[in-house]
C-alpha cells in the first residue's frame, strides 16, 4: 500500500511538473509575440502599449511643441518696414518661448473679447508696431490644450474659444495703455479674435516687443515689404511677405540628405539585427525577416503588423487589422503619432519635424459620435529653421516627407523618406521677388490663369525621389490654390 501510494505521489508530482513547464513554454511564446499572439487580452495583462513605445509622456512633454514652431516671426514697426527674424537668432527664441508660455494657454482657457471678418487681417496690422507668428500650417486647437499643458489628458474638454485653428498670431502692444496687458490678433479660418492677456510677472514686458529697428537690422535678420503696399500682383495674396530690394541676399547651406549612419552602415544581411534595433524597438525579436535581393528592400512582418525598408531610406509601417471602428479624437491620434516619430528621432540627429498637414478619415457607420475613425498627420523637416519637403514618386509635386496615420490607442500606417542633413557649403543666393516671380511663372505658367491665387512663398529645401546621398540647394516652396511648387532659387552673382 505505501507503495502503491508512493508511485500516485510521483505521478502526481509529474503530471504537476509538466504542467507547469507547458505554461513555461506558452508564456514564453506569448512574451515572443507582440501583437499576433492568439489571446489578445495578453497585451493588456502585461500592460503593453499597442505601439509598445519607448518614449514615456515626460519626455513627449518636452518635445511636442517644437512640432509647431513657427515657420517665421516677424516684426513690423509704424512705418510698415517688416524685419524677418533670423530663426537660429536669440531674439526668435526668447520671443516663442514666451507665446508659449503664457500666450497660447489663454487660448483654450478664455474667450476672446472681439471677433472680426477674415478680410481685416491686413488692416488691423498697417502701420502698427507688431510681432508677428506664422505658422507652417494652422495649429488645430483640437491638440491645443495637451500642446501648451492645459490639459489632464481627459477626453471630451471643452474650449472657451470658438476658433478652430491657429495660422498667424500678432502681438500688438502699442493697443492697451496698461502695461500689464498685451493684446493677441488670432487669425483663424473662422475670422479674426482678438483676446487681452494679463501678463503674469515672469512674462516679458510689453516693452521687449517694440523692438529697436537698429539692433533688428544687423545679422541674418531681413527686411520685407507687404504684397499689398509695394507691388501689385493680382494673382496673390497681398499680405505676403516680399523683398522688392533687387541687391538683398540671404545666406543659406548647401545640404547632404543621407541616410542616418545607423541604417546605411547596417544596410547587410548580417548586420540586421542592429538595423531592427533602430526601426522595430520593442518588436524586434518577433518578426520574420525577408530581403529581396532583386529591389534591395527589406521586410519585418508577423500576422498583423509589417515594416518596409529600402535602401534609399523610404520606410514604411502597416497595421493589417486597420483602424478598428472604436473611433477616435485629434489629441490622442497625435500623441500616438508623436510618440511613434520620437522613438526613432535619434536617427535624424538634430534635424527637426515640423507639422505640416492634418486630415480625417471619414467616419464610419460604428464610431461613435463626435469621433473619426482615425487622423493623417504629415510632418515636414525643419533645417536651421528651413523647411524640407520630398519629391512624391507618385504624382511628381512636392509634399511632406512624414506622413503618419493614427486612432487614439495606435499608429496604423506610416511612410517615412528617412533622411540626416549636414551642411557642406554656404552660400549667398538672390531673394528680389521679381527675379523670383519671373522664374515662378516661366516654370508655371498656371500661376497666371484666371482663379489662382499665391498664398504662401519660403525659402527650403526638395528631397529628390528614391535618391540619398544627393546634394540640396535651397528651393522657392511657393503654393498656390492647395496645390504646392517649387523651383531652384537664384544664386548671387559674383
């Protein structure tokens, strides 16, 4: 008898053996799997973001508002002379950080006490000292709040404002007496707001933004003149910025736009794993790999999620399952896209990423109401304060060389042309518009038709299609009627 129970001892003891190294062995199998593992409730057990991010919200905190950096601040003074900051200046530095800090909150936490017509923009700024922020493209207030902190992170907060979006903001001193309160244009697309902020005593005092002309006429900051007040174009917008000085030259880098050393010295089939440790992060141990030797692309796949790689830098990110029919806010879809960009923003070094484009999938029978089913971000790099766009391979024109697709717990597509820029010359090159206008409209001829109006003119630069390593010069990014040209700037004449 104890025999007999010694032997069901040892069975037990057995059986309780395997089971425990079954569950091993699965739970070693789950952790291998990211998001193809059959049990989907896994993830959420072990706390697992859906993006399995790097980045923490800390760290996002610090970084997002540089995605909406002005693309200029300018200063205006009574006698309409319009002085463009130098971007890499103190000056534009000191200048957003206190609209940051303590004007663009007051944005999402007041209202403001004047609504005008979009058309008195240009009126309300003649002849007026003022300071001047245009934005790259309008700042949806919808991430106002998480951008300037006013926010706990809670959906569904209300805004004190009835503006939609931010394209310009003007600071106009000279408007109220009272010292203690500066006064804030907002253009948006709705009209013109104006608000009166009570300046907090860490802010800058008023009298910083009257500006002395001479200290703004030294270094790389450039006089301008209003379309409206010079010259008469009427195909454009007559409250761009032109130089109408036929000697005014800027001083602009010649730029290398490669690859990241990280990808192009890792290029090899054996030396994948440091590749997938900059692209994949976390992913990186449970995807299959596959080079075609033919195109030179690489792929990183499981059931549900595939990377692209190719050796001209083009990367791309597909969720298979899509974006689901939970729905989702502005907010959330942009942080998720953020943090997608910052876990792989050490690649580029110290070149940033601006926003340069936001659009809405349509809704779908089962989201529910007030949500979309998901948002396109697309982000443009920022060089020295210059904007980068790429060649697209499919239709030729010029567009953002970021464009990221996101729900609120997810990225779901992504295309990235993955490049690091690094100065090899400096150069003087031609800014007089009407050498600049000449050239526009012997390139494009439709600039001239009867219906198109020229609303935006910069200075920066084209990534040429499927090419790395090539040498950018600066470019006229010039959009007329939503559509968006460019064409090679004049260099100085010796």
């Amino acid at each position: 008898m104890m025999e007999a129970g010694l032997r069901e001892k040892l069975k037990t003891g057995a059986l309780i053996g395997l089971m425990l190294t079954s569950l091993l062995q699965v739970g070693i199998h789950w952790n291998l799997q990211v998001q193809g593992h059959p049990f989907r409730f896994v993830s959420t057990l072990l706390q697992a973001n859906a993006d399995d991010t790097v980045v923490d919200e800390k760290q996002l905190s610090v970084k997002k508002i540089g995605y909406v950096t002005p693309n200029r601040i300018v200063v205006s003074d009574e006698q309409s002379a319009r002085w463009v900051l130098d971007p890499l200046g103190a000056s534009w530095r000191t200048a957003w950080l206190d609209l940051t800090t303590h004007y663009l909150p007051r944005l999402v936490t007041e209202k403001p006490d004047k609504q005008l017509q979009r058309s008195s923009w240009g009126q309300l700024l003649a002849s007026r000292r003022t300071v001047l922020f245009e934005f790259e493209h309008p700042i949806p207030v919808e991430i106002l709040p998480w951008l300037t902190g006013t926010s706990s992170g809670k959906k569904g907060i209300s805004f004190a404002s009835a503006i939609t979006d931010i394209e310009k903001i003007a600071i106009v001193p000279s408007e109220n007496v009272n010292t203690n309160i500066n006064t804030l244009y907002v253009l948006s697309a709705q009209g013109v707001y104006r608000f009166m902020v009570a300046l907090p005593a860490e802010a800058l005092p008023k009298s910083w933004y009257v500006m002395d002309q001479r200290a703004l006429a030294v270094g790389e900051n450039h006089l301008y003149s209003l379309m409206g007040e010079t010259l008469f174009v009427p195909s454009a917008r007559q409250d761009l910025l032109v130089s109408t000085d036929e000697s005014d030259l800027v001083t602009l880098p010649v730029y290398e736009a490669a690859l990241p050393e990280a990808i192009s010295a890792t290029f090899a089939m054996d030396n994948l794993q440091a590749l997938q440790e900059s692209l994949l992060l976390n992913r990186k141990d449970s995807l299959l790999t596959r080079l075609d030797e033919t195109t030179g692309e690489i792929t990183f796949s499981d059931t549900e999620n595939t990377f692209k790689l190719d050796m001209t830098g083009n990367f791309s990110y597909r969720y298979l399952p899509g974006a689901g029919t939970e729905g989702t806010d502005m907010e959330s879809a942009f942080r998720q896209a953020m943090a997608f960009l910052e876990d792989r923003r050490w690649l580029l070094g110290d070149t940033g990423l601006i926003l340069d484009g936001v659009s809405a999938s349509a809704t779908g029978t089962a989201v529910p109401s007030g949500k979309m089913m998901a948002f396109t971000f697309s982000f443009a790099y920022r060089v020295d304060g210059c904007t980068v766009l790429a060649k697209n391979a499919i239709t030729g024109n010029a567009g953002a060389p970021v464009t990221i697709t996101a729900v609120a717990d997810r990225v779901i597509a992504c295309d990235w042309c993955i490049r690091k820029f690094t100065p090899v010359a400096s150069e003087r090159w031609n800014v007089f518009f009407v050498d600049f206008y000449t050239d526009a409209i012997k390139m494009f001829p439709i600039l001239q038709e009867k219906g198109q109006e020229l609303s935006i003119i910069r200075n920066g630069y084209l990534i040429p299609e499927k090419e790395s390593g090539a040498q950018l010069s600066p470019q006229w990014i010039l959009q007329a009627n939503g559509v968006v040209y460019t064409l090679p700037m004049r260099k100085a004449v010796p």
